[in-house]
C-alpha cells in the first residue's frame, strides 16, 4: 500500500547504503511515496546513487532532490551549515 498523501518527504541517515535502502528499498520511500511527492535526501551520499534514485523517482512521478548539508553537527548548532541541492529546476 502507499503512504498517506505528503507533499514533501525529507530525509537525512548515516551512509550511503542507507540512502539506498531508504529509497529504493522493498518498503521505501519510492515503493511507498505517492507520484507528486517531492523527496529531499539531505545525506552526504553518493552522486551516482542520488542520480539513480532521481531517475527511479522521475519514472514514478516523484521528484527528487539531492541536498546534502555541510558542516556537520558544529555548524548546524552555530547556524552556519551549508545546504547545497542538485536535481531538476
């Protein structure tokens, strides 16, 4: 079954094959996400991988943007981390 109706799904985990697993996994958020949604990974992952799911999302009419933070857990507190963010317009 899908999940209920979101327009956004943001989404941050350790590695990158928790990203795959997240996304492209049996119960993930493309198996689960409705066509419409916007899917935000903000992991510090894999170019390739976040190409792979964009793809697999885009089939699927789920959008999907790679949005990585740097900076780690010093500057999110101070309030200077960077977000840089790929994907299409």
């Amino acid at each position: 079954s899908r999940a209920p109706a979101r327009d956004v799904v943001i989404t941050i985990v350790g590695y990158p094959a928790d990203v795959e697993a997240v996304y492209l996994g049996d119960d993930g958020v493309l198996a689960r996400a409705a066509a419409g949604t916007l899917a935000i990974d903000m992991t510090t992952s894999s170019p390739d991988l976040a190409a792979s799911i964009a793809a697999e999302g885009a089939q699927q009419g789920i959008a999907v943007l790679d949005a990585p933070v740097s900076g780690g857990e010093p500057k999110a507190i101070d309030g200077t981390i960077s977000v840089m963010v790929g994907g299409k317009k």
